[in-house]
C-alpha cells in the first residue's frame, strides 16, 4: 500500500465510527498526478446524491504536461465506487444518525488501484477537542519523561 495523501483535519474534527474502504472514479492525468502526490483531502467531504456517492472538495493538482485543453478541474466533484448495498446503508446511518462521511485517507492498493479510504463520523464539540490535546500532551511528556530517564 502506498499512501499518497492523508486527512489529518479529520481525525481532529471527528470521531470516527466506521471505516470503508472505496473504488474513486478518475479521468485524463489524475492517476499520474496522485502517483506524484499531487492530492489534498484537507477540504473533502461525501455526499450521496440519487443512490450515487460523490467525493467533493477533494484537490488533485494538474501536472505540468498536462494539455490545458483536455485538463480536468482540480476540485471537480469525484465518483466513489460502492455496492448498492453500501450506499444505502451508509445514506440511512447519515439521515438517521446525524453523522458525516469523510475522506480520510487515498493510497494505491496492492494492485495499483486507487482507493480511498472514508470514515463514517460524528462531529467533535470544543471540550471533546480539549480533552483530546491534553491526552496527547499527557502522553507526549511521559514519553520524553521516559526517554530522559533511560537515557541515564
């Protein structure tokens, strides 16, 4: 698995709930431009529109050879590859629920296909966000604590 990008605002914002794993619909250069590493997530969320979902907000950026001509839009809204089944359950846990669908990863499997990674989530408030730094804070000093201590 090569990790091309990863969406770190996510896991601040969010709870993540369930991972899935998806097919993304690519056009013209994109491929080669992710293979670069052209690619951020920071912006992208999932909506489900007619039993299709779309991945929008996504940024793939142009290669420097691309023809102007036959460019696609670098925020152009984006085809994710799911079951009938999948998309049906994910829209009735959005509706029911309350909870978002968020890119949170896009790599190449094994096989060299494109995947991206999405997250069923629920939205953070303030003082979760708080509790959450200051657990990693705690962590942080125990662990240069630790380091420090070995050290001698």
């Amino acid at each position: 698995m090569k990790l091309i990008a990863n969406n770190k605002k996510a896991f601040h914002d969010y709870e993540i709930l369930e991972v899935l794993e998806v097919g993304i619909e690519l056009v013209g250069s994109e491929v080669k431009s992710l293979r670069l590493g052209k690619c951020s997530l920071k912006d992208g969320f999932v909506r489900i529109i007619k039993e299709e979902a779309w991945l929008f907000g996504m940024h793939i950026g142009l290669l420097p050879t691309t023809d102007m001509n036959y460019a696609p839009d670098e925020k152009r809204s984006r085809k994710l590859l799911l079951h009938k089944k999948e998309i049906r359950k994910l829209e009735e846990k959005v509706k029911l629920q309350g909870l978002s669908i968020v890119p949170l990863k896009i790599y190449f499997n094994a096989k060299n296909i494109a995947k991206v990674e999405i997250g069923l989530a629920r939205g953070l408030k303030k003082h979760d966000k708080r509790e959450v730094m200051k657990k990693k804070d705690a962590d942080m000093k125990m662990k240069q604590a630790a380091k420090e201590y070995s050290a001698r």
